[in-house]
C-alpha cells in the first residue's frame, strides 16, 4: 500500500528560537509603531490643553485683578474718611487754642504798645540831638573825603598814562625785533639777549623810580591826612566848648522840669480820684474775669480728661500694634516654613520629572474608572453647596485633585511593583532550587550520594517556601531556557 503523506519534520531547538525572536521582534516594531503614534497624538493634545490652560489663566488673572483693584479701593476710601475725621478733631481743637492765643496776644499787644509809645517819645528826643551832632560831623568828612579822592584819581591817571608809554614802546621794540629775526637767526637771537637785557634794565631802573615817586606820594599822603586830623581836632574843640555851654542849659532845664512836677503832682491828685472810679471799673472787670478763669478751669478739665482718653488709645494702640507685630513675626516665620516646604516639594516634583517615562509625562493623570453616568452624579454633587463642616473644608482643596490623582496613580503602580517583586522572587527562589537539583545530579560527592537522585524521580516537583492554605496565584508566562544551555556559561 502506498504510503501516506509524510508528516512535517520537527524543527531543532534553535530554529525554534529563532522563529520566537522574529515573532518578537515583529512585535515590537509594531509595538513600537503603536506607541509613537500614541505619543505622537497626546503630544497635540497636550500642546492644546497647554494653549488653552493658558488662555483660561490669563482670564482668571484679569478678573481677579479687577476684584483686587476693587477690595483696595474701598479700603482706601475707609482710610481716607477716618483721616479726614481725625484731621477735622484735630483741626477743631488747634483752632481754639489759637483763639487763645490770640486774645493772650492782643492784651500783651495792647501793654507793650503803651510802653512802646512812651519809650519811642524819649528815643525820638535823643536821636534829634544825635542826629544834628551826626550832620556837621558827616559834612566835614564828606569835604575832606572829596579832596583826597580827587588827588587819588589825578595820581591814578598819571601813572596810567604812563604805562600806556611805555606798553607802546615795549611792543615797538617786539616789532623791531621780529623783523631782525627774520633775516637772520643768529643775528637775531644775540640782538633779542641784548634788547631783552637792556629793557630787563630800564625796566628796573623804571620799576625802581617808580617804588621811589611811589613812597614819596604816600609820605606826602600820610603828611595831609596828619594834618587833617590836627584840624578835625582842632575844629571840634569849638564845638565841645558848644557842648558845655548846653549842658548848663540842661541843667536850667531841669530846674524848670522840678517845677513842672510840682503841677504834676496836682494833676495826680485829680488823677487819684479817676482811680477810684477805675479801681470800681476794675473790680466790676475781676468778677467778670473771675467768671471767665472758672469756665477755662472748665475746659482744661475737659482737655485732661481727653488728653487721658487720648493717652488710653494711644497706649491701646500701641498695645494693638506690638501684638499685631508679634503676631506677624510668627505668620512670617510659618509662611517662611510653608516656603521652604513648597520649595523642598518643588525640588522633589523636579528629581521625580526625571526620572518619569515618556508615557508619565504625556499622560501624567490615569482615565477615570467611573462611568459616564456616575461622572455626572459627582459634578453634580460637586456643584451642590456642602452642608457639613469637613466637606466645606474639602471645597478648599479642590484644586489638589490632580495631585492626589498622580498621587494615587504612584501607589498602585508602587503596589503593583512590590506584588511583581515578591512574585519574581518566588520564581527565583524555584530557578535556584531547580539549578541546585540540576548540580546534585551531575556532580559526585559523598554528601550527593547519601541523598536521592533528582534525575531519576519522575513528578516531582519542588514547592518554594509559601503562606500555607493560600491558593496559587495566576502567573504569567515566560520563556523558559534549559539550564544545560546555562550551565556552561555559569561554570
């Protein structure tokens, strides 16, 4: 009978390996693939959430300027209103202590303008007398004063024409001397030593017959002013004698005076009885002062007596305005606290940036597992004004939901990652036993000897130490290598 179809040859161990790792790595290229599409469209969208988490900033920052803007215009005008009552207060109490002033001043006024009119009386009679004494002598000075300034000017105009001379000859001689440069040099420079000595010369003897006219115009000066003085001197003595003779003539007038002051005396006399009726005058005035000195005890024990409120609120303030520093001091040093824990979760939030997947930084947030429904029950809820205490507090950090989102997303995979661990860990621990098992077989030593072959037991299975009554957990699949293939490359 004919044979039938011949069955596909079985492959080796390494073209099967082979096959898995171009399954592999067809898988992966499409994996690959998947992905950078994947990153490439959460980019966009991330891009657009960015424009638009921007745009949306900006309009909160410009209606929350305007509120700003609001609140401190109406703190202004509170302050500005309590400044103009106060300023008012202050303005009404220095008002009426500058009418008191004023009525103070005006009856010192009026005193000193009684003493004032009788010392200007005796200063009016004495300054006439000065003041004639004062003329003569003014009259001589201004005489003897115009003589002498007309001898200075006409010495002055002398010897100013006659620097003129001689600044003219000097610079006729420069002129001279630049046209005999011109021809020769050497010539020239010989006739400019010569002419710069010999003018050197009557320069001095010019300078030296000038100190000597000069010394004997002042000589002669000091002679007419000496002889000036001798006849002030003597022309005064005339008018000392004149000084004598009205002093005999005060003291005629003083005579006269004491008679005077004996009518005076009468006068005093009618005076005394004008004072009487003054002094009634006056005693009418004292009640009347009297009347006014009790009301302005009156005020001034109002004015104590706000001076005290005013003392209090001042010590009151002060007391508010230590407790206010004190208070600040330490919502300082909290802030400055909360600072450095801000910036310690800043530097925190930029180490764990880096060492985030490309995955954790286009999708930093994992999908809601809630459905479309319960989404809506929860915003509605959301929107709802809580009734209870902590959920009042709850609604002020809303804003950490994503927080706790990424948060809550680490923990999982934490979680998850520890799960994998112990899992691996249970793998390894039977890898091991296997290897050991493996080593036992092929190696001969009295302490392998004494123990089973493993190569000769049929179904048995070594257990990794567990948790006893658990069920074995689900595990997923691996490829497995033979330790034969290991074992050399080990040893």
């Amino acid at each position: 009978m004919p044979k039938k179809g011949r069955k596909a040859a079985p492959l080796s161990e390494e073209e099967q390996l082979l096959l898995m790792q171009q399954k592999m790595l067809a898988e992966e290229e499409l994996s690959k693939k998947k992905e950078d599409m994947l990153t490439q469209f959460l980019k966009d969208k991330l891009a657009k959430e960015e424009h638009n988490s921007t745009l949306n900033m900006n309009k909160i920052n410009l209606q929350w300027r305007t509120v700003l803007r609001e609140v401190k215009a109406r703190e202004l005008r509170k302050d500005i209103e309590i400044l103009s009552q106060t300023f008012e207060r202050v303005v009404d109490c220095k008002d009426s202590v500058i009418r008191s002033l004023a009525r103070d001043l005006s009856e010192a006024e009026a005193q000193y303008t009684h003493a004032l009119c009788s010392h200007l009386h005796n200063i009016d009679q004495l300054l006439q007398l000065q003041g004639c004494r004062l003329g003569y002598l003014d009259e001589d000075y201004n005489t003897e004063l115009e003589a002498l300034k007309k001898e200075f000017e006409t010495e002055r105009r002398m010897i100013i024409e006659h620097h003129d001379k001689e600044s003219r000859y000097l610079q006729d001689v420069l002129l001279a001397l630049e046209q005999n440069f011109s021809e020769s040099e050497y010539e020239a420079k010989l006739d400019f030593q010569s002419t710069r000595d010999d003018v050197k010369n009557k320069n001095l003897e010019e300078k030296h017959y000038l100190r000597v006219q000069l010394e004997g115009t002042v000589e002669e000066l000091w002679k007419r002013f000496q002889q000036a003085l001798k006849n002030y001197t003597e022309a005064t003595e005339d008018r000392k004698i004149a000084f004598e003779a009205l002093k005999l003539k005060d003291e005629k007038s003083s005579k006269e005076i004491e008679m005077q002051m004996k009518k005076l005396l009468k006068i005093q006399d009618s005076i005394g009885i004008l004072k009487g009726k003054i002094t009634a005058h006056m005693r009418e005035a004292e009640e009347q002062n009297r009347h006014v000195r009790e009301e302005k005890e009156v005020v001034l024990k109002q004015l104590q007596k706000l001076k005290s409120q005013m003392n209090q609120t001042r010590a009151k303030a002060r007391s508010n305005l230590a407790k206010l520093t004190l208070e600040s001091s330490t919502a300082l040093k909290k802030l400055r606290g909360i600072i450095e824990k801000a910036e310690l979760t800043l530097r925190l939030a930029e180490m764990c940036r880096k060492l985030e997947t490309e995955e954790e930084k286009v999708l930093p947030f994992y999908a809601s597992s809630l459905s479309r429904e319960e989404q809506e029950e929860v915003e509605q809820i959301s929107l709802e004004k809580p009734g209870e205490q902590l959920a009042r507090l709850m609604q002020d950090y809303l804003g950490l939901e994503h927080f706790w989102q990424r948060y809550n997303k680490v923990k999982l995979e934490q979680l998850s990652l520890e799960r994998e661990k112990a899992v691996l860990r249970q793998e390894n621990q039977k890898l091991r036993l296997l290897l050991k098992q493996y080593l036992d077989g092929i190696s001969v030593s009295d302490e392998v000897l004494s123990q089973l072959n493993p190569l000769l037991i049929l179904s048995h299975k070594p257990h990794a130490p567990g948790p006893a009554g658990k069920a074995p957990c689900k595990r997923p699949l691996h490829n497995v290598i033979e330790a034969a293939h290991e074992v050399p490359h080990i040893l």
